[in-house]
C-alpha cells in the first residue's frame, strides 16, 4: 500500500465519528509490537514483510535490545472500512507487557476509549492480561479480543483442527471468566451486602450482556500477527453465505459455538458435540488454515502453491515462490487471502465508540474525586460535564489531558531538520559566503598593517596584553561550559487527548494542579498556588518515532503539545477556564518499591546528576526520586529491569555521567505478635503464671516535671482490620486534612460502611480483658491512626478523656473549664505519629499494632510549664513517643517484609531446578498447574523483595533460558522468627548449631537496615574465632 499522506490523516480529524482511539494490551511477549508492526505496515510505512522483525514503534536502543516495549508509543492510521468504503483515523498506542512499566499502560489507557486486548493462545490468560482488563473496566474502556499466535497450535503443538478448536473456546472461557470475576467484584462493592441475601440480587439486577467477548458478536479476532494474517468470523461468513445458501448475519450467528452443518437439509444444526459431528468452525475454517499450513510449512509442496493462490484470488511474486524460508511464503499466501489490518482495523471501527460517546459515569469519575459530593461544585463546572461528553472541536470551553512528558531528541523535532532550499536560498547563500571571504581579507590587511605598531610596544605592555587574553579566554570557555550545562539536547512534548474545544498554537490555558478545587472561592484566580497560565506551543502528530508538525487539533484527538516543561511534571489538566475540575489521578496498578541510591563517579559532577534526575522524574510516569536525611539520592522504580532502563538513560541521555548505583534498599515495617506457644524446633512453650500476666506488657511513663502520667499497651490489631485500613488509605489522608467535615449522603454513607466493616472485624481483636468495652464502642474510641494519620496503626483511648473523634470534624476552640488534657491532645497524638513512623527494631515504619491508653492524667495542681524541663507540650510528645516505644517493646516483635508474586511459565524438564532457586531465597510455591495443550507449567508463587535481587538472571541460568518470572508487589507478610532469638535450648542447639551454623534471617535483614541508616549495630569484630574453615585453592 502506497504511504498516506500525513495531511490526509489531519483532515479525518475533523470528523469527530470517524476517529478511533485505541492501545494495544498485552501480557509480556504476547505479540502486541509485532500485531502493531502489521497495522503500520498497512498504511506504507514500513514493509510487510518487515513486519514483526523491525518493531517500528520500539524505537529506543535497548527495546531492540531486549525485545521487549518499555514505553508507550502512539501512531495515527489511515483505514478505509469495508462496508460502507469510510475513511477512519484511528489513533493506535502500543503500550508495554512487562509488569516493570505498568505505569505506561496507565498513560496510554486514559487516554483511549477502547482497547485490543492481546493473548497467545498456548500461554492462555497471564497475570498482567488479567491486569489489563483490571484497568480496562476501572478506566471503562471498549475491549476487543485478539487471540494471537495460531500458528503454534499448528506447527509447534501439532494439535488437529478439532483440539485447537477446543482449545481455543478454553482459552477464550478463561478470558470470560476474568472479566466476570471483576464485574462481580465491582457490583458487590457498590451495592449494600450485609446480607448473604443480598449477593445473589446484586448481581442478577446487573447487567453483563455487553460484557463479554464472543465470536459471534464480532468482537474476536484470530490471528498469528508474525505470519501476518487474522480472520474474524463474519470474514468467512461473507465468504460462504452465498454457497451454502445462508444470510451473512445468520451463517455469523453459527459458525462459532457448538453447531454442524447438516448437508441434507443445508442448515446449520445444534448439538456438533453430541451427536460427534465437526463444529462448522472446524469444518469450514480452521481445516482450510491446517491445510495451507500442511502444504507450505510440513510438506514444503511448492507446485501446489501457485495452484492453491489461483483458487484464493491472490497474486503471488516469483521471489516468494522462489523463498526457501516456507515462513515466507506463509506469510505472503495468508496474508493477501486474510490481511491482518483488514480484520483487525474492522473489528475496531465496528465495536470502539468514537471519542463523543462517553458515558455519564466514565465522564464523572474523570472530572471529580471518588468521594466528592458533585451538587457541591458550582454550576459552571457542572456545566463541564456535558460539554466533555460532547467533545465539540467548536466549544468555547478546552479541556485537555496530559497523561505523561514524552521526551524527544531536539534534533527529531519537524522544524529542526534539514529542508530542501530553493534556488533563491541557494544564491542568498553563496552571496553570504562571498561576502565573508571579503570579510576576511579586509581584516587580514588591518592586522598587517598594524603589525609594526605592535612590535614597538614595551615589554611590560606587551605582558600586560598578554594577561588580559590570557583572562578573556578562560572567561570564554567558563561561559561556553555553562551554556553547554544549560543547553538540553532533550524537549519534552506532552502526550494528551483533548476532550472539548480545539488547541491552537499560541493559545493561552490555566494548568490546573491536583489539588485545584473549583469549590473553593481562593481556588479561582490566579493568586491560587494550584493554578498557573500557561502558553501553547507546537502542536505535534505521533507518527511512531517521528513527529509531524500542526496548527490546531479538534476535541477527541490524541496530539503533542511542546512547551509545557517547565508547567508539568508528569500529568496534568489543561483548560481556559478555572471552573474545570483537576482530572483524577491515573491509577497505577503497580507500586515503585524497589529503591536504589544514585551517586556520580566524579564527585564533581553532581549539578549534573541533580539535573539529570529532573528530566529522569519528569520522563518515566511512575520513577519516584527523592533525597534521604542523609543526603542520598534515592530513585525508586518497580523493578530490576525498570532500574536498569533508569541508570541508562541517566549515563546516556540525561546527566551523561557515570554513576555509582547502591545495592536496592528495601523498606520493611515493624509490628508485635501473640505469644509464641511453640519454640524454633515446634516444641510447646510451657507459661509461667508471671508470663500470663498481662499487666507486665504495660508501659508507664512521667513527663520530665513529674505532672503527667501515661500507661499505654500495645497489642497486636486483627489482619482483617489492617486490611480494611490499607483499602480506605486515600479516604482517611483526605479525612485528616480536611478543615470542615463533609455534610454529602456519599461522604456519611461510607463513613458508616468503613465503620461497619471495622466493627465486624474487631470481633476478633483480643483485648486480653484490659476493656469491656464492644466493638462499635471500640470504634467510637479510635484516637488516631498512624503513621501521617492514615496509616495501618491505631491510637485507642480507654481514659475518661474526651478525645477529638476521627469520624467528626475538629472543634473549633475549648471551651471555659474544659478538661485541660485538650490542649495537649495534639502533643499525645503527634508523639505517638513519631512513634508509629519509626519502630525501635530499625527505624521502620510500625505496621497493624494497637496501642491502647490505659491511663493520661495530668496534675494540674502546680505551674505545668517550666524553664527546667521547657514547654510542657514538648513533655508530653517525648512522653508519648517514648511510652508507646517501651509497650512496642515490651511484645514480641516481628519484621515484616514486602512480598512479590512471581509468575512462571516453565517446562516441565527445568520445573525442579526452577523450586530449587525459588526455595534457596525463601519463597513459597503457592500453585504449579499444567496449561492445557501446551505442555508448560503455571507456576504461582511469593518472594520477598529483598531476595528477588538477580533473581530473574539466576532462574534463567539454572533453567537454561526456559523460565522467565514476572514480578509484582503482592503484599507485606510477617516473617515468623524473632529478631533476637539466639539458640539456648539443648534441642535448639542440636537443630541450629552451638557457632551460629544457621543465621537468624529476620536479625540479617534487620541489621543490614540499621547498618543502612547508620544506626548501632550488635556485632563482634571476631565471632567463634575457634571455628574450623575449609579453605581450598584455586588451581
């Protein structure tokens, strides 16, 4: 196909019914790049039978390195729809597989409004296919199916038609059954289930019918996207209706699904598995497919290919028949009788909503908060909301969206390349040159002449002169040193969809901060620290690696937009009017937990590093860079892989320095368990009556002028009750910052729902009878929670004190003879902030620990505040802070470690070696399941972060390249050993050894973290001197 012009693309996007934004997604190696290779290729750009080897839109060095995507790229496509010849824009972004840059699936998802969901029909439903279609229904999204790499089923499984047929319904059941596992999950979450009743009503009232994917309904496409051909259903029912004497709608309805054709009635007929008949999905597709294959592939039958093109209608080059590679001369056969764009680009224009179809509920979880009360806005921000369902190019009203900071290299910007000149450019500079070259012997005349002048100058003069060269030459090279530290051989273009109105060059647009609220009357002018003006600069369309320059783009189109660098740092929201909410944040499915120190080689080259880190920050959506208290510069990312991409583009791209990368840091939490009932060797630890006294874990403290007397406990919360306040984390951080409570039925409703689910899980906290006290006036009693008042801790009040509720608004000022503990109840809960922010096991954080106050008495009969001991508010905090460390202390205390789910697909010779590596780092195999037709096992199992250092290199190697585990953060777990257990016992001793022959790995982690941050660590310089070592030598 010949190339499309990039003007013709610019005109569709006028035409807001015929764009189609869509993003390809995928589980790592699914085929995602290689299918959008084919859909590129249709367009001219690039070859088709490059197609699948160059992976066009991977156009950073170490993607081709590696074969994998690391960021999202986007491209614009021209198709022409076959039934009703219509011309389509469809905007197509590819975005990555690999679980390390799940943020650029984010970026890519917000701004689509549908998606080509991409699975390989051997490896079947994957762990990010299950979180692609996680955020496809968050961000509700249009998914179609591809059902990629048929071919394996032929040539590398050696399945019939028959078991493919059966094997590819399980897979596409699997797929189903993920979309209706998290349709449920959604239904239940917003509808009141408190009772069992109440579950199967939820769902039945729901409506699911446009939910899942079906051949029949033309939204799966079949395909092998590196042999370059896919087929859909209603493809072949076109093909046969006419002979098998069937409407196209009807034979669609039939040739998926169990039915068989009955020849002597000539209809389609149920029961194909029944009565042992071939499915006419079989019958009249896939045996057509097998047998092209058995041809050209098993056979190698070159005589009868040019037979077999004749009868399909195709045209075939003598340097394909002449091919010795049979993959070559598939790919051309297949390709012209099922092109892979035709197919595929169909599907879409068919089944994606153009950009003005946005649903009411997609369009307000964009425009407002979760938890917001939308009658609380003011009118001409709900005004937006229509206007943003519209998506008019002619509204008065812009709203734009950047979902992340592209950069691109200076020098691949349009208007810095090299342009053909005119013959009246040429002769203007030729005349310029001649016009130097006179230039230079005008001067070379004037220097000889005063040449004599200058050989009479004085010794002393000519010193002098010399001197202030000398000095205006290096004045020169520090100012070209600077300049070049400035000048940046990175731009960076925002990549944004714009949802009403039409951007122009030029135009001038308020960026709206995250924390913009249009509710608030100090939020609407320009003195707001959440809003800036900001002027538009170049207008760009993505064309892969290139960039083509423009004027204006209409509403409903994805563009880039230069100049806004210094504006926006990773996302933003850009309108001309104030009264236009701050988009939602994106939600990242992954959380950036692995942590590395940076640092440059050459101390002297830090201003560079600071730099480089900026543009790093700036450029991938979802690296976190920060400076520690002791002064080092941390970048956290989502794993190795994301980590090493980071450190290469620093070295190459943004700082151009060599830097020193610190072993990962990882963070741990701290918290107190139940006593043990049995030892390190599972034998029964028989209680003395002093060990079952409770009233021994009670810590008791005085404030330093002896007036204030605090006895605090800690106990260890229920893990359904640290759950429930990891889930409403975000609610209770925007419940401790508000000023004002929120008076909406939304607001008071979830209230009393987390309310709720808190008291039902508080069933099972034991309270060692220390209260009587029942469950829903145990929440009554919550104080705080922490750390930052949002945290996994809780702060409970047992006193006859009459603390400030969480659930309700603060009051405003204490009133005459109140109780005088009020005016240092922020210094008690501030103290104990500072205690749940750094536990004394490693200074990390506290996780699930419950610290009840027993008693808070204060002595007001003499002066509270003293020059001796200061302020009695500072008494207090330390007093607080110290007393909530002693009762930490005073239970058993445990690490707890952050934990991965590793994900791989093995074969079965390697499987042993693969739980070998798996047990020496302390994992645990959670399940290892056979995948149906292929061979290959499904290996499920957890790893703590700090053993998952070069894991990924370590399984391939062992395994021989067969494994490839997929890591994601999973959850935080307790490790079950006691930090300073040493073996005392006779039994202990025989188990673990007299010389620390087993290590204490809870102490290891511990005080590699104390090391870490420079605390004390208990070591000896020599340990068992006496014990024997067996050296050997190298030979």
């Amino acid at each position: 196909m010949p190339v499309v012009d990039p003007s013709d693309l610019v005109k569709l996007q006028k035409n807001i019914e015929l764009v189609r934004n869509i993003c390809i997604l995928a589980h790592v190696d699914h085929g995602k790049t290689t299918l959008a290779d084919s859909l590129v290729a249709s367009n001219g750009i690039i070859s088709q039978r490059m197609a699948g080897k160059l992976r066009y839109l991977d156009n950073r060095q170490d993607e081709q390195e590696r074969g994998i995507t690391m960021k999202s790229s986007s491209i614009s496509l021209y198709y022409q729809s076959l039934g009703n010849q219509r011309d389509f824009l469809i905007n197509l972004i590819d975005s990555p597989g690999h679980v390390d840059f799940s943020s650029e699936v984010s970026t890519a998802v917000r701004l689509c409004d549908g998606a080509i969901v991409v699975v390989d029909v051997v490896e079947g439903v994957c762990p990010q296919t299950r979180a692609c279609l996680q955020q496809v229904y968050v961000e509700q999204l249009k998914p179609v199916l591809v059902l990629n790499k048929i071919d394996r089923l032929i040539l590398e499984k050696q399945m019939t038609p028959l078991d493919a047929y059966f094997h590819i319904m399980q897979v596409l059941e699997q797929v189903n059954a993920v979309l209706g596992s998290i349709f449920a999950s959604d239904v239940l979450a917003k509808e009141d289930i408190s009772h069992k009743d109440n579950y199967e009503s939820a769902l039945e009232d729901s409506d699911d019918s446009t939910l899942y994917f079906n051949p029949a309904a033309g939204n799966v496409v079949f395909c092998s996207a590196y042999d370059g051909w896919a087929f859909s259903v209603r493809d072949f029912a076109v093909t046969y209706a006419e002979r098998l004497e069937m409407s196209t709608n009807d034979l669609e309805q039939v040739l998926w699904g169990d039915y068989y054709y009955n020849a002597k009635k000539k209809c389609a007929a149920p029961g194909a598995q029944e009565k042992a008949k071939k499915p006419m999905f079989v019958q009249f597709i896939l045996e057509n497919i097998w047998s092209l294959y058995d041809i050209i592939a098993v056979r190698k039958d070159k005589d009868k290919i040019p037979v077999i093109a004749e009868k399909l209608g195709i045209k075939l080059l003598a340097r394909d028949l002449r091919a010795g590679d049979p993959k070559a001369q598939i790919k051309s056969v297949l390709g012209q009788w099922l092109p892979i764009d035709r197919s595929i680009l169909e599907m879409v224009v068919k089944h994606v909503p153009p950009p003005n179809t946005i649903s009411d509920e997609r369009a307000q979880r964009l425009l407002y908060p979760e938890n917001a009360d939308i009658n609380t806005y003011p009118p001409e921000s709900l005004s937006l909301k229509e206007e943003f369902k519209r998506c008019k190019a002619d509204s008065e009203n812009i709203i734009v969206f950047v979902s992340k900071m592209t950069p691109v290299h200076v020098q691949s910007l349009p208007q810095n390349k090299p342009k053909r000149l005119t013959e009246q450019e040429l002769q203007t500079r030729r005349d310029e040159v001649r016009k130097r070259i006179e230039e230079r012997k005008q001067q070379q005349e004037a220097v000889e002449n005063i040449t004599t002048g200058v050989e009479q100058m004085s010794t002393e003069e000519n010193r002098i002169a010399q001197e202030q060269a000398l000095k205006a030459e290096q004045e020169k090279k520090l100012e070209e040193e600077r300049l070049e530290e400035e000048k940046n051989e990175f731009v960076f273009i925002a990549f944004a969809r714009i949802f009403s109105g039409t951007l122009r060059k030029g135009m001038k647009l308020y960026n709206l901060a995250p924390k913009h609220d249009p509710r608030k009357e100090d939020s609407l002018s320009l003195d707001s620290p959440h809003i800036s003006e900001v002027t538009i600069g170049d207008l760009y369309l993505f064309m892969g690696g290139e960039l083509q320059s423009l004027d204006e783009v209409p509403a409903g189109n994805i563009v880039g937009i230069g100049g806004l660098e210094k504006d926006i740092v990773k996302s933003g929201t850009l309108s001309n009017t104030m009264y236009c909410t701050s988009f939602s944040e994106l939600s990242i499915m992954a959380t950036p937990i692995f942590r590395v120190a940076i640092e440059p080689v050459n101390p002297s080259d830090i201003r560079k590093l600071l730099k480089g880190l900026k543009l790093l920050n700036q450029a991938d959506a979802c690296v976190q860079v920060s400076v520690e208290p002791t002064g080092e510069h941390v970048i956290a990312t989502l794993g190795e892989v994301h980590v090493e991409k980071c450190v290469r583009d620093l070295e190459e791209s943004y700082a151009k320095i060599k830097v020193n990368v610190s072993k990962p840091i990882v963070s741990f939490r701290e918290t107190v368990v139940p006593a043990a009932t049995v030892d390190m060797v599972n034998e029964a630890i028989v209680k003395t009556s002093e060990d079952k006294d409770i009233t021994k874990k009670i810590a008791s403290i005085q404030t330093l002028n002896k007036l204030s007397t605090l006895r605090v406990i800690a106990l260890p919360l229920p893990q359904m009750v640290v759950n429930i306040l990891e889930k409403y984390h975000t609610f209770f951080k925007e419940l401790s910052a508000a000023k004002s409570m929120n008076s909406s039925e939304k607001h008071k409703n979830l209230l009393q729902q987390i309310k709720t689910q808190l008291m039902v899980a508080l069933k099972e906290f034991d309270t060692n009878d220390l209260t009587k006290l029942s469950c829903d006036e145990l929440v009554e009693r919550i104080w705080s929670l922490g750390p930052q008042h949002c945290g996994t801790n809780i702060l409970l009040n047992l006193t006859d004190y009459e603390h400030p509720s969480i659930w309700n608004a603060p009051p405003k000022c204490s009133d005459e003879g109140a109780d005088v503990r009020r005016d240092y109840n922020s210094s008690f809960v501030n103290g104990f902030q500072l205690s749940t922010s750094a536990g004394p096991l490693c200074e990390e954080p506290m996780q699930g620990v419950c610290f009840m106050v027993l008693e808070w008495s204060i002595d007001t009969s003499e002066e509270l505040n003293s020059k001796a001991y200061g302020p009695f508010s500072g008494q207090v905090l330390t007093a607080s802070k110290e007393v909530c460390r002693m009762a930490f202390q005073n239970q058993p205390q445990r690490l707890v470690s952050p934990m991965y789910s590793c994900n791989i697909v093995v074969n079965a010779e390697v499987l042993g070696k693969m739980y070998a590596v798996i047990g020496r780092r302390h994992g645990k195999i959670l399940s290892g399941d056979l995948t149906q037709g292929s061979g290959n096992f499904s290996v499920m199992a957890i790893l703590p972060v700090i053993e998952s250092f070069n894991f990924a290199q370590e399984i391939r190697k062992q395994t021989s390249g067969l494994a490839c585990p997929q890591l994601m953060f999973s959850h935080w777990e307790i490790i079950d050993i006691d930090p300073f257990w040493v073996p005392t016992t006779e039994e202990e001793f025989t188990h673990y050894g007299e010389k620390a022959d087993s290590a204490n790995r809870a102490k290891l982690y511990m005080d590699s973290v104390r090391r870490r941050k420079g605390l004390y660590v208990d070591e000896k310089v020599v340990e068992h001197a006496e014990k024997q070592r067996t050296l050997s030598k190298k030979k």
